[in-house]
C-alpha cells in the first residue's frame, strides 16, 4: 500500500532554493526526515535539499552560505530571513570506518538515496512538480509500521554503527517493529558502537528519551538489541517510571539519574556538559524525600538539597506518578521567603568575627544559626542571632 500524498507543503524559502539550483541546470529533490513526517502526519520541518551541484557550485548560486560539512558534500545555504538550510551533493559512499564516510559526487539522486539508512528516510520530494522517489518502498514501510535497513542491512550498520542507536530511535518514537533481518544486523553490529564518539552516542539517548512514545520501551529496545551492555551498561532493566512520562518535552538529563546507575559517572564518560554532570551529582546525592512531613522537615530538607529540590521533586512525580506529598508545603515555605541557607541569615561571618569568633568556628556557629532559623523563622534578626551567637561561644 502506498501512502504518499499528492502535494507536501514546502516552505517557500526551500521551494526557491530548489528552483535556483534547476534554473541554473541542476537536479535538486527534498529529502530527510521532514518528508517521513509529513507523510506520518506529523509536524515537519528542516527539509534538506539533495542536489546534483557540487559544492562549489552551490557556493557560486547562492549569496549567503555557511560551510557546514563541505568535506561530505553539504553546504549551508541561508535565506533572506536568516534561516539556514542544508544542500547536500548527491553522493555515494567510497570507503567508511563506521563512523565516518569518504564521499564521491557524479552519481544519480537513486544511488545517492542508496546510501541512506532506513527505508523510511530514503524518500525525496520534488516541490515543483510534486513527484515523489521512492525506489526502496519506504512509503510501504511507512504504511505497515517498520524500520528496514536500506539493501543490505549488515553492510548499513556497518558504514556507521550509529545507525543501531537511529533504529532503536525510530522504532521507540513512531511505535514502528524492526524487521527480523534488520534486528539480527542491529545485534550483531551492536559491539560497534564502542567504536563511536561518546557525544554521538549521548545525542541519541537523549533524543530517544525526548521522543519515545515511552521511554520503557525504549530502554527494551537498548538492551534487547545489545547497544546498553557495549555503550550503556549501568542501564537499569526495571524502572520504575510511567504513566507520568505522557508530558511534555521530557527532560533527559533528568530521566537520566533514574534510569542508570551512577548518573554522574555515565554523563562524565558520555561528554554531557558540567552543568549537566554537577546537576546529576546533586540529584543523586539527595536524599529523595525528607526525614518526615513535618514543616520542620520540609525546610531542612530543602536546605541540605539546594538547587536540587526541583528536580527531586519532578523526580517523585515521574516515579510514581504523582505529586510529592510535601510538594505543597515547599510551595508555602517559598512563598513566605523562608530563608534556607547560609546565605539568607540575618548574620554575616563578618558579625561573627567581631564578636571574637575565629577560623573553623566560624562556619560551625553558622550552621548552628542556621539550624535554629530552620526550626523557627522568626528567629532570622541579627539582634536574636547575634545573642545565640554570643550564647554557643
């Protein structure tokens, strides 16, 4: 069954790149995930345009360009509104590592769409005429719900063994079974994702997690396939997420620290950025929940976690599918602007070494300040802290 539409609504700036690079003598198609979108139904945009220019000569057609990954054939092309789209030579693979190709331009849009890794995405639309290319079916694929390697399956995987990880992606994202040929090459080329960059290997867990229509099978799919024992192994097998997870956009950061052990460490090893790391560290140092429900426990809690409550707070949600039971009290202790950290007392270390406190002493008086503060606002003037000050000398 073929499912292709008539007509693909092209934006207009794309629609006249195509026609520049025809009237200048040169074939031109829209290709790329936004047309399997669109197809599906689904929001659509970025079309990429493949092309029989050389680089070189898109470079010549076109005022504004950005050369965004020339030595592969694709040069950026910005539009009046600023908008950058990618023009890619028609090309075929010479000779790959599994992680990167040598490329050779001369060949036709049929064999340039050979080189693609799933049926689904080997699609390419004329916007001016509003013909379709479809020389693998992947519009049937597409109507029966299945990712298919694109010819040999063994051969895609290993071009680029990234190409497992984007199978598990799609699959997990659009509902869709990978066919038992492509499965059997997934698993067997799955000891090459060792050979990856860790920051390609983390860009696809995370779109994964953005886009799976529920992260339980996506996490099936990582370790029925292979990929968590080579590139992932502290993924846990239960976890204990969903309904929760239906909204959206999810945060994967976050989902990170309660889908693996060790959040930290696997955000290190897979180049998340500081931020991200030191954000997982906090999450998982905690603790989950305060020592009981009392509104005393409640401020210390947020004290000892900091910039973590929020996401701890998110992260009993997606557990277990509802709010935390002291979510509501954060909520009055914020409003009333109860103060929760050093930083916040009436006092200064500066006060205290006036009245002849000195070194180490110093922060422990502090903290002993500030415990008292926890237990009982009203205490937050300098005059009563000063006198409690005086009173732990």
């Amino acid at each position: 069954m073929n499912a292709l539409p008539s007509e693909v609504t092209v934006p207009a700036p794309v629609v006249d790149l195509v026609a520049t690079l025809e009237r200048a003598g040169h074939e031109a198609w829209c290709v790329g995930g936004a047309l399997r979108d669109a197809v599906l139904g689904l929001p659509h945009a970025d079309f990429d345009v493949a092309t029989s220019a050389t680089p070189e000569q898109v470079r010549r057609l076109f005022r504004h360009t950005i050369p965004v990954g020339e030595k592969h054939g694709t040069v950026g092309v910005l539009d009046p509104a600023r908008v950058l789209h990618e023009v890619t030579t028609f090309r075929r693979d010479v000779r790959t590592d599994g992680r990167h190709a040598e490329v050779a331009y001369g060949v036709s849009l049929e064999e340039d769409l050979a080189r693609r890794d799933f049926t689904i995405n080997a699609l390419a639309y004329h916007p001016l005429r509003h013909e379709w290319r479809d020389p693998f079916r992947g519009a049937d694929d597409l109507s029966g719900g299945r990712i298919r390697a694109v010819g040999d399956a063994a051969t895609r995987f290993r071009e680029d063994y990234l190409r497992v990880l984007r199978a598990i992606r799609f699959a997990a994202r659009f509902g869709f079974a990978i066919v038992p040929e492509t499965w059997a090459a997934m698993t067997e080329a799955a000891a090459g994702l060792k050979q990856l960059s860790m920051e390609r290997v983390r860009d696809e867990w995370f779109k994964g997690l953005r886009t799976a229509q529920t992260v339980s099978g996506l996490v099936e799919l990582w370790h029925g396939s292979g990929a968590s024992a080579e590139v992932l192994p502290e993924l846990l097998r239960e976890i204990p997420l969903e309904p929760a997870l239906s909204d959206a956009p999810r945060d994967p950061g976050l989902l990170t620290t309660i889908l693996v052990r060790d959040p930290a460490a696997v955000l290190r090893r897979l180049r998340a950025s500081n931020a991200e790391i030191a954000r997982a560290a906090a999450i998982a140092a905690g603790p989950d929940a305060p020592e009981g429900g009392t509104l005393i426990d409640v401020r210390r809690w947020l004290a000892r976690v900091n910039d973590a409550a929020d996401d701890l707070l998110r992260r009993h949600e997606l557990r277990t599918g509802a709010a935390a039971p002291w979510a509501d009290t954060v909520a009055g202790i914020r409003q009333r602007g109860e103060p929760l950290a050093r930083e916040q007392l009436a006092v200064r270390g500066g006060d205290l070494l006036e009245l002849g406190l000195r070194g180490p002493e110093v922060g422990r008086v502090l903290d002993r300040l500030l415990s008292r503060v926890l237990e009982d606002p009203s205490l937050n003037t300098r005059d009563t802290l000063l006198a409690l000050a005086r009173e732990a000398r």
